[in-house]
C-alpha cells in the first residue's frame, strides 16, 4: 500500500505514525509526503517526497492526478484545509478514489462558519450565537463578552476577545488578518466587503475540549478522542490532559450525523458551568490536538489503513489513557 500524506510539511510524526500504521496492519508500502515547500521539514522523514504546486495553481489538479497515478498512491490524505476545499470539488471519477475527502455540499458548510453554526443549531447542537461582522448584535449589554473570529480559514485569524463597547474596533483589527474562501487577505478580495468574513459569536465560558470525531472511511461512526486543552500556541493545542470519551459520546454522535465524513474531524468544544458542550469550531482534518491523543495511546493512522485496505479494524485503536498529560516542544532537522 502507498500513503500520499499531502501539505505535511512541519508534522513529521505524521508520516512515522503512518510507517507504523503499515507495520500494524502487515503491509507493505511507502508513505510519500508532499508539499509546497521543497524545505518541509517531513521530507526527512518520509520514504519519498514530492514538491507540490501551489493549491491555486491552474496545474494543481493535473500534478495530483498524475501523483495518484504515477505513485500508485491506495489512500491519500491532506492536512491543509484549501487543498481539502480542492479535493471536494473534484469529480467521482475513480482517479481520485484514494482521496479521504468531503462531498462538497458538506465542505461547503464546514468552510464558512456562519453556515456551521447554523446547521448544527438546526440539529440541536449547542452552538454560540453568532453574526456577522457586518451586522454585529446591537442589543447587548455593554458587558457582555464577545469574540471576532474569520468567517473562513482556521490558525484563529481574526480572534478577538471583547465586548458589546469595543466590538467594532474588533471587527476593524480582525479585517486585517481573515480571508475568503480561497485564502485571498479581507482587504485584497472584491466578492464580499471586508466585515462580512468575520464573525461575531458570544463568548463561552467555561473548560475547553479538542475532540476527534472519528468515522470509518464510509462515513460510519467509529469513535471520539478527548482531550481537555491547558495551553496554546499558534491557534494550536500545545499542552492537554486526555479525557474519558464519555460524556462526549452524544455529542460526537450528533456531529458526525450532521456534518457526515469519512476520517476525523477536529472539533473544539467548551462545556460551560451547566455541563452544556459547545461546539465552537470544526477542522476536516487530523488537527493539532491529535498527537496528544496518539501519544495517550490512540491510533487512528492505523485505522485509516486499515479501511483502505479493507482489513479489520481493532477497537483498541481508538482507546487510550485518561488523565495522560502531554505536551508539544519544538525540534529541528536537516532538510538540505
């Protein structure tokens, strides 16, 4: 079996957890890393590694289709949220086959946060209030805590912390750091007027959670990680504490029926002082949080290889320990 880990370029764990998945499940192959920084640090790792165009690229689609051809590629995974958006509008055409992806109706949803909150609000999905930057809430107290965040896009751009007096000069500064759906800057696109990439939500307080809403590669529920978030770093979990999976089995349930998908999803949410979880963001991808997972005990690239290559699947794999507290830390390899 060959792996195409696509936009992988500074998660090197990644390509040594999917090596380690071929070894669980008895088969050979070669996991190839592929990014658009020749420099990625994952090239060291990987047992091949391809430069890929840039996702706006007119060439891109051609150079996947001749990757997936050319490298025999069985399952081909990305990390990197518009090339997601990419893959989704693609055809169904076997050629892409190998792709874990989204129909596009669902990322649709998915990218534009107004419209997630609205879909899963319709569900019953506790969701915070939310509104546009431009049409902020007007009848609020002047104390009530809000944040700004991007309408599209993920890495926090845009999060502001605020309230009802300060709200507009949030939206101002957040203009500065959101973009659209394709990645173009607020102030460089012409299709919507700066504001209306920003969001406007009330601020929940409470415990954070990251949680890996994880389905089979057929869209079946298989299981939820949990971990409770201590510290961040570049809109990324940086330290957590893992969680018994629960009093989040509902929810994750609840979630992968109303946003179906095949693979995780990486999923924030705060349960406030009620016990009420809510769900304040959603990735289509192996997120940040995960290695803190895999590092409890949880192994995930071992499932997706298993599905692929429609082998059994082991429970244990999306078992781990609660109470594990792990932490990133920065390291450096020669990539030239």
């Amino acid at each position: 079996m060959n792996i195409l880990l696509s936009s992988v370029g500074r998660r090197p764990y990644l390509v040594r957890w999917f090596q380690e998945a071929l070894q669980a499940n008895s088969l050979e192959g070669k996991v190839i890393a592929a990014d658009y920084d020749a420099h990625a640090p994952s090239r060291e790792f990987a047992d091949q590694f391809i430069q890929a165009p840039a996702v706006t690229d007119t060439a891109y689609s051609t150079w996947l289709a001749n990757t997936l051809k050319d490298q025999s590629i069985d399952l081909a995974v990305s990390i990197n949220d518009f090339e997601l958006s990419e893959w989704a509008q693609l055809d169904q055409s076997p050629e892409w086959a190998p792709l874990v992806r989204i129909n596009a109706d669902v990322q649709a949803i998915i990218e534009d946060k107004l419209v997630m909150a609205e879909r899963f609000a319709s569900a019953g999905i506790p969701t915070p209030q939310t509104w546009l930057g431009s049409t902020p809430p007007q009848d609020l107290t002047p104390a009530q805590n809000l944040i700004t965040k991007g309408r599209f896009g993920s890495a926090s751009r845009g999060l502001q912390f605020t309230d009802q007096a300060g709200i507009t000069d949030a939206i101002d500064i957040a203009t500065n750091e959101v973009t659209d759906r394709k990645g173009q800057a607020a102030h460089q696109q012409s299709e919507l007027a700066p504001a209306e990439l920003v969001l406007v939500q009330e601020m929940i307080e409470g415990t954070e959670y990251g949680l890996d809403v994880v389905c089979d590669l057929n869209g079946e529920y298989a299981g939820v990680l949990v971990r409770r978030k201590i510290a961040m770093r570049g809109g990324e979990t940086d330290r957590a504490e893992s969680v018994a999976p629960t009093d989040f089995e509902d929810i994750a349930r609840s979630i992968a029926v109303a946003v179906p998908h095949p693979g995780t999803f990486d999923v924030d949410v705060i349960v406030d002082a009620e016990g009420i979880p809510y769900v304040i963001d959603v990735n289509p991808r192996f997120g940040g949080g995960y290695p803190l997972s895999h590092l409890a005990g949880a192994r995930v690239p071992n499932a997706y290889v298993a599905w692929s290559a429609d082998k059994s699947v082991s429970d244990e794999w999306f078992e781990y320990e609660a109470g594990a507290v792990v932490g990133k830390y920065v390291e450096a390899v020669r990539v030239k």
